[in-house]
C-alpha cells in the first residue's frame, strides 16, 4: 500500500465529512498536521527525477506552504478526501517551485523532451547514435535548430558544487574569492601595525586621527577643540596618513617607503624615530602576546 491509499484509508476511518462540510480552524489545523508525511513523500518522489541541484528543503518548504493552503480551503462537501485534495495542491506548488528555478523556458524544455524521444526511436531503429541531421530531418527541424536547441538545455542545466564524477568536487578545484590563510595573517599583522603606528603619532596628528576616522566627528568641532581651522584640520590629517602609511611600509613594505628629499635634515630624522617607535612598539606588543599564550599552555 502507498502512501496515498493508507491515508486515504485514515481519512475514510478518522475524517468522516461533516454534514455542512465545514471545519473548525482546529480541526483544519490537525488535519494539515496529520498529513505533513504526505509532502516528505511527494517531495522524495520528485527528487528521483530532477536535477541533482535541486535543493529537496525548497521543494519541501514549497509543499508546506501548499498543504496548509490546502487545510484552509479544503471543504468536506467538495466529494473528494483530504489526501488527494491536498496532493494535487503539494504536487502543483512544487512544480511551480522547479519552474521557477529552471533557467529554460517550458518551449525549451518542451522541445528538448521531444528530441531525446526522437533519439531514443532512432536509436532503437539503427542501432546506433543518430545524427544530428537525422534527428532534424524525422522532426521537420533545420540543423541549426537541432543544435541551438541542445545548447539552450545545456546552458540551463546547473552543477553541484559538491557533485562530481570524481573524488574531489567542483567547489574544491574552481577559484575562491575567500582570502586565504596567508592573506589574513598578513592583513591581521597590518591591523595591529596600524594600531601601533596610530599609537606613536604626535598627540595632534593622533587626536585627528581618532577623532575623525575612529569617532567620526565633524572635522569642524575638531578645528574648535585643538584651536585651529578646519583648512589646517585637513593638513594635520594629509600629514598624519603619510606618516601611518610610510611607517607600515617601513616594517612590511619597505621598498615603498619614498627617500626623503633631505635625509640628513631633522624631518627626515624625526620622520625615521616614528619608525623606530612604531616597530619598537609591536615588537613589544607581539612579545606580551606570545608570552601570554606561553603562561596559559
């Protein structure tokens, strides 16, 4: 006995119509959750003849949202029982759910069909793989019709990422925009060298650095508070990025550190003490790290 005919026989038992065919909210409720198995089944049954891309919980989501809209609509005086009622409803929204992810028309889908019909007869009749000429010629089709039809069905048709005809998946072997262990390492170490130079700059150059990328403050209230105007505010700022970036190239990058015009003048040796200080700064941070992680193992 399938599925069907043994709920078919529960309703006959359990779910006898009422005399004005109407139902309470509660009973429709429980009749929807009595017959939840009824879309798992539908559902499996479908999934054996799909595309394996076919995500099964959309078509079992899809078979819900119709078995309770079943529930809803369903009246006893309609002459036919619940399951097959609420079946054909689960069967139409799952169907509606595959035409809505299938990247090809029914027309395509459709023609498609009608050509691997006429392949498999021609097949059967000479014994071998028939042209794609022959094919055309037995549907009244042109060559190009043929072939643009099959292109059309191919285009449409989705991988897995997880399938494959061989050990390793697709998703394993095409290219991932995620970064890779060593990109995130390298992006984690210029985090904390951006800290630590942040940490060294001036006190003004760091309070506009803080105040207006970390605090977001208006660049005006920033002019007020140090006394200067917002022109000069837009300086300090230029000046101070300069500053951070050269001092990270320095330690990470150090042949795109620009030579200073006048490397022996106090700028340029104020310039190399940040430097100094910044490295300083996260060789001690990373020794506090590691000597952490040495007194926790």
């Amino acid at each position: 006995m399938n599925y069907d005919d043994d709920v078919l026989t529960h309703d006959a038992q359990e779910q006898a119509p009422l005399p004005d065919g109407a139902r309470t909210q509660q009973e429709r409720d429980e009749l929807v959750v009595q017959h939840m198995g009824l879309v798992g089944h539908i559902v499996r049954e479908t999934m054996s003849r799909v595309p394996s891309h076919v995500n099964r919980d959309d078509l079992h989501s899809a078979g819900l949202v119709a078995l309770v809209k079943a529930g809803r609509s369903f009246s006893d005086d309609r002459g036919v029982p619940f399951v097959r009622y609420a079946a054909s409803r689960i069967r139409g929204a799952i169907l509606d759910e595959l035409r809505s992810i299938d990247w090809a028309s029914r027309s395509v889908r459709r023609r498609g069909r009608e050509l691997d019909q006429t392949r498999t007869r021609l097949a059967s009749a000479l014994g071998r793989a028939p042209e794609n000429a022959e094919v055309a010629a037995e549907l009244g089709l042109s060559l190009a019709e043929v072939a643009g039809n099959d292109e059309d069905v191919a285009r449409a048709n989705v991988l897995s990422l997880q399938g494959s005809s061989t050990e390793t998946s697709f998703a394993e072997v095409l290219a991932s925009s995620d970064p890779t262990p060593e990109a995130l390492v390298e992006h984690q170490e210029r985090l904390e060298y951006l800290g630590d130079a942040i940490a060294e700059l001036p006190d003004r150059l760091q309070a506009v650095v803080q105040g207006y990328f970390l605090a977001e403050r208006p660049m005006a209230e920033l002019a007020a508070e140090l006394g200067v105007s917002e022109s000069r505010i837009s300086q300090m700022r230029a000046e101070a990025l300069v500053l951070l970036r050269d001092a990270m190239n320095s330690a990470l990058d150090p042949e795109l550190v620009p030579a200073h015009p006048r490397p022996d003048g106090c700028a340029a040796q104020r310039r190399d003490a940040y430097f100094r200080a910044v490295a300083a700064r996260h060789s001690a941070t990373r020794r506090s790290v590691s000597v952490g992680f040495e007194a926790a193992g």
